[in-house]
C-alpha cells in the first residue's frame, strides 16, 4: 500500500529551503521534478510488463528488434538506438534470450558481430504487452494529448544538446 499523500508538495519546500542557501532554483526544482516524474513513471510501467515477464528495458530492446527489417540487429547497434552502455545491452540480451524471447546468431559476413533476433515468443509478447500499455496511456493518462506533446518539446532541446541526435 503506497503512503498517504504529504499535506505539501516536497518539491516546492526543498526548493523554498533551497533558495534560502543557493541560487538556481528552477533549475533544481525542475531536475527535481524530471527525476521524481521518471521515477514514477518507470514504477507504473514496470507493473503493467510485469505479469509478460518484462520491464521497460527489456521491453524497449523487444520494440527495437520488432521495427527493425529483419527482426536482428547487432548488440552494439541495440546499445547505440537503445541509448544505453554495451554492459546493460548484454543484460538485457541475455535476460531476453533466458525467457525464449530472442536467441543470439552470428552475423552472416561479419565473424566478430553477435546478432540479437526476436523469435516469435519476443513478438507475441511485445504484441500483448504493448496493448496492456497503450489501454493504460503508457502511465500518463493524467495528461491530454496537448500536454504530453508539450513535455516532449520542452526536453527535446535538452536531448539534442547532450547529443541523442543532430
């Protein structure tokens, strides 16, 4: 059972208290906040891929396998479109193919490339667990259409300065 509420948002009063010390403070509020929504986020995602065996991490490589030409894609490539380190692309790679959701094959003229390949497992539970998140607004049904392209065009400044893409 999740705690009951505060009486007060704990943002805006480590913000107050923030001020009294250092400047910036939007700015800390703002991170603060990004960080808490993806918090919360990320918990009510996990909960709905739960029950398929997932979660979003391994559920994200899952996508990028089913839009990919051939349903396989090089593990480095998955780490360079998935955003994330070589080490956690080798997690989630190898989580996935425990499950039966994908198998590792060599790459067909390229002895040193390791292939990820969804098996058909992978896309019917991509399928399912796609549906359970797009019933449920992907966690942010509390927000209109308006509103959530709003959020996506206020960090899409800070995505293109840190280099995700040109």
């Amino acid at each position: 059972m999740p705690p009951a509420p505060l009486p007060f948002d704990p943002i805006d009063e480590a913000a107050r208290h923030w001020g009294e010390r250092w400047g910036a403070v939007e700015a800390m509020r703002a991170v603060t906040s990004l960080m808490r929504a993806q918090q919360l986020v990320l918990a009510r995602l996990d909960e709905m891929l739960r029950p398929h065996g997932l979660t979003f991490a391994r559920y994200e490589a899952l996508v990028l396998l089913t839009f990919s030409r051939r349903g396989a894609l090089p593990l480095g490539k998955m780490g360079e479109r998935l955003q994330v380190h070589p080490t956690s692309v080798t997690s989630i790679v190898r989580r996935l193919e425990g499950a039966g959701h994908l198998r590792r094959e060599p790459h067909p003229t390229d002895g040193r490339t390791v292939l990820a390949a969804i098996t058909p497992a992978g896309r019917a539970v991509v399928e399912a667990a796609t549906a359970d998140l797009v019933g449920a607004d992907f966690g942010l049904g509390v927000l209109d259409d308006s509103s959530l392209r709003q959020v996506s065009e206020l960090l899409r400044p800070l995505r293109r300065d840190a280099g995700d893409f040109r």
